[in-house]
C-alpha cells in the first residue's frame, strides 16, 4: 500500500478513446492522485492505446463485463488509502473532482459523493434509486447514481465486491451507510457526456433501472430477510 492520505483514482472505460486522454490530463495537471488506473472493460476503439501513452496503470479486459465489474478489477490493483471512481468522459471537468477527494482526504467523510449541478437522467430511474437508497438505509441521496465518489480504504470491508450490474452505485451507498459510515454528498461543477434520448438512451436508461431494482431487491434480502432468519446471536 502506498504512503498514508495517498490517492488512487480508478477509470472505467468502454470505447472512451475520444475523452479519456484529456480526463487523465486534467487530473494530472490538478494533481488529484499519486496513480490513475484505467481499466478498458472490452473496448473496440483506441481507449487502450490512448491510456498506454499517458502512462497509467491499464487493466485490459477483452470483453465487456460491466461498470461494476471494471470497478472491481481496478480495486483490485489500486494502491492509495484514498479510492475514487471518476468516469472516463469527465475530459477537461475532471480537473474540479476536488472537493470530492478532500472529503475525505481531510477527514470530513468516510465516503463522499459528487453531486453534479444537474442530476441528469429521465428521473424515473434517479427516483428510484433515491426512494431505494431511504429506505433501505435512510439516506436521504441527491445524487445516488453519480459515478463519481471517493472512499477510505477501511470501507472497502463493507461495499467489496461490487455488484456488476448498473445497480454498483445504489448498492455501494446503501452498504457504505448500513455499515455505519460516514457519508456526504459534494457539489461539483463536473460535466460528462449525456446520455440521449434516442433507441440506445432509452436503452441504456432501462438496463439502470432494472440494475437499480436489482440492487434495492437485494439489500432488502441482505439486511432485513437473512437478517430474520439468522439473527444475531444474545449477549450474556
């Protein structure tokens, strides 16, 4: 493990060839971390190639398995004390993922989220994974399904493995919060690329929300049905 308050951000990337060298330029031209891992979850463009001139750490996996599983597969790797997701299309934005490190860094949370000025999404599905996030841990989310979030390195006991699914961030937030850590959502003027709302948007929205439903379905089993059926056992 790298030297106490050291940063890792992690990056997953699927045919990001287009943004992905100018987000690591932006985060090393802010000096947000000691490494960057960017792992290429089957990308079929020049993601891979780009990351390998800017000198990163690079995990290349040659099929698509999901944004959860990339997640897990840079977790697996990364070295810093203090762990943070950022999207690969953040490009020159991702320069103002600060205060989402400093968060942490500084002692404010165990978990911090980045709350975009826009949530973003169609809102069913953001209202979804708020209403899932409140009641299974009481949290009251803005912003649950925001990709971008730093962590301590001792959280990591409560939310690892990640789902792979669309459902990774509903479920880490629910985990984070039920395992008693601290979390904050940080304002942020980030910006990334939207999804539309053509065949493919509408797609890609329903794949999140049947993630999210996922996710809610099993936190539900996790701590309220096994819960039931094992309790824990009496003290003396």
């Amino acid at each position: 493990m790298l030297n106490k308050g050291t940063v890792s951000i992690i990056i997953p990337a699927f045919n990001e060839e287009d943004r992905i060298g100018a987000t690591i330029d932006a985060i090393r031209a802010a000096k947000l971390a000691d490494e960057i891992v960017i792992i290429d979850d089957g990308s079929t463009d020049g993601t891979s190639k780009v990351a390998l001139e800017k000198n990163v750490r690079l995990v290349r996996r040659p099929r698509n398995h999901g944004k959860g599983a990339a997640l897990n597969a840079g977790l697996a790797i990364a070295l810093g004390e203090v762990l943070v997701f950022l999207d690969a299309d953040l490009g020159e934005s991702a320069s103002k993922a600060k205060p989402i490190i400093d968060a942490v860094k500084n002692g404010d949370a165990d978990f911090s989220i980045g709350r975009f000025s826009s949530p973003g999404g169609f809102g069913f599905v953001l209202k979804l994974s708020r209403l899932g996030v409140r009641l299974m841990c009481g949290f009251e989310a803005h912003a649950p399904l925001s990709g971008q979030r730093a962590m301590r390195r001792n959280v990591l006991g409560a939310v690892y493995p990640l789902r792979a699914d669309f459902g990774v961030e509903t479920a880490m937030l629910i985990d984070a919060v039920r395992a008693g850590f601290k979390v904050v959502e940080v304002p942020v003027d980030l910006s990334h690329r939207a999804t539309g709302r053509d065949f493919r948007g509408f797609l890609h929205r329903a794949r999140q929300g049947i993630g999210v439903l996922r996710a809610i379905a099993s936190a539900f089993v996790k701590y309220f049905i096994l819960r039931k059926k094992h309790p824990a056992p009496q003290r003396d």
